[in-house]
C-alpha cells in the first residue's frame, strides 16, 4: 500500500474570539491541539490584532512558529520581524488630533510598546475588574478553583509613559468607546483615507474599532510569511472569527470561521467550526488532519 506523502501545513490562529474565549479564558483544548499539530510537523502562527505586548506570556507560552501582529503591520518567523508597516507622523498627529475633538478613547500600537489617551486606563481597569468576576464565576461553575484557572483580560495592558507616541514607531490605532455610533462614525469618515475595522475587542458595551495604514491587514502579511516559510497558499489554513480576519480567509487555501463568528463572518469563510468554547480549534484541527 502506497502511502501519501506528508502534507505540512501552516496554520494562522486569530486570537480574541478564537483562542482566546471573551478575552478572558484559554481553553484546554485549543493549547492540546497547537502544541500536538507542531509535533506533528505542522506549522501554527498566530494572526491577531494585538501587538507583541499584549501577548501575555501564558499565549506565548502555547508555542507558535510565528506571529502576524497588529493586523497584519508587523509579521514574524521564528525571533525574525520580516514584516514592518508604520504610520507616517503626519497620519499619527491626524489621528491624536481627531480622536481628542471626538471624545474617544484610544491607544496607539507599536511592535511591542502601548500608548494611550489619558483616561483609557481607568476605562480598563474597570473592565479588569468585570472580567475577574466572570472569570471566578466561569471557574465555580466548572468547579475549578478561581486561582488554578489562567485569567486574561482586555483590561490587561501597560502602557509607556516614558517616551511620547510621536517619538514611537506607530503602525495602529485602536479605539474604544460607550457610544457604538460615535465610534461607527468616526471610523466612516477615517475609511477613505486608512484600512479601519469595527468591534474587534470584545466589548460589554459602546464599541471599537482599529486603525491603520491603507493596504496593512492579515492577509497581505500572511502571503509574506508563507513565501518566506516556503508553503503555498494552497496549503495556509486561517481560523477567525471577526471582520479583520477576512484577508486572511481570502488568502488562505482553506478558510474556517468559528462558531461564535458573526454569521455574515462565516459566510465569508470555506467552513464553520464549532464555537470556541466547544473545542472549536481542536474540532477544525481533526478535521483536516493536524492531529
């Protein structure tokens, strides 16, 4: 009997929504399944939004290949930053300038360096607090000791106070705010102009939305990382759950949306997996192959 050869794949894993369950909990199942398709000669990357410093050490201690970070403006493989897209300073003052008249939180990213407007921490360290709450109530109801099981937070971030952002290399914008209107808005009248895309931090409450130069996102990093690990797009698979994962869908040769995905998300994608709190990733993984 013949046997096939090996088909190596490359996976990218969106974070929040995906890995990440409501940004507080990451499930057992999904660390299994990375950790055991890399055993098993695949490749897994992350995909996500966030910057390299809102990457806590327990996601970064699952064990990926690489990283597409702050929507697709910085990629790397293995310690190498192969992929570097930063804001003009004409754009960075732009932005400051039109997120203070509209009263709207924000924070500017770099590779691994945070800045944000002067009121964001308290906004966040109130949702810190929320989250903590769901966290031991999630913990109870499993019968978990709260404090044996991993707590994550959006509310968890530092922010650089020792060098003003202007002086930083800025490649995104994320912004927050009570009023989704006022933040659908602003993000209409930045869209001719920047690459923006709506809700991408779960949020209780108001909304969010991301900012970046035209032309930065998932997918256009993704064709980077691929030509540089010497895999075919054919053989990328991109598993997400929000609107900024849709490039990554569209480059990828099998595209898969979560079952907690927004359903005008999962249309966008090949195939729908089971949601992230029903071993979602883990189901995709067996599904294809991976383990």
């Amino acid at each position: 009997m013949t046997m096939s050869p090996f088909r190596r794949r490359a996976v990218f894993l969106d974070v929040d929504g995906t890995l990440l369950h409501d940004g507080t909990h990451l499930p057992p199942s999904a660390v299994a399944a990375v950790r055991r398709a890399r055993g098993n000669g695949h490749l897994v990357l992350l995909s996500t939004g966030r910057g390299m410093a809102e990457l806590r050490g327990p996601i970064l201690d699952v064990g990926f290949d690489g990283a597409v970070t702050n929507g697709g403006a910085f990629a790397s493989v293995g310690d190498e930053l192969i992929v570097s897209r930063l804001m003009s300073a004409a754009e960075i003052a732009r932005l400051a300038e039109q997120f203070a008249a509209r009263g709207i939180h924000w924070y500017f990213q770099s590779y691994d360096r945070l800045f944000a407007s002067p009121g964001l921490p308290a906004v966040l360290a109130d949702r810190l607090e929320r989250d903590r709450i769901r966290h031991d109530e999630r913990a109870r109801a499993a019968g978990v000791d709260p404090d044996e099981l991993e707590f994550f937070s959006v509310g968890m971030k530092t922010f650089d106070d020792d060098i003003h952002f202007s002086d930083a290399e800025i490649a995104k914008a994320v912004i927050l705010g009570d009023d989704a209107q006022a933040v659908a808005d602003l993000l209409a009248e930045l869209a001719p102009d920047f690459a923006v895309v709506s809700g991408t931090i779960p949020l209780p409450e108001g909304s969010s939305g991301e900012v970046a130069p035209r032309g930065v996102n998932k997918g256009a990093a993704i064709l980077e990382v691929l030509a540089r690990l010497g895999v075919a797009p054919a053989d990328a698979i991109g598993i997400g759950d929000n609107w900024n994962d849709v490039e990554m869908f569209e480059v990828c040769g099998t595209s898969i949306a979560m079952g907690n995905a927004d359903p005008a998300v999962q249309a966008l994608a090949d195939e729908v997996t089971t949601a992230i709190d029903d071993d979602g990733i883990h189901n995709a993984f067996v599904r294809h192959g991976l383990i």
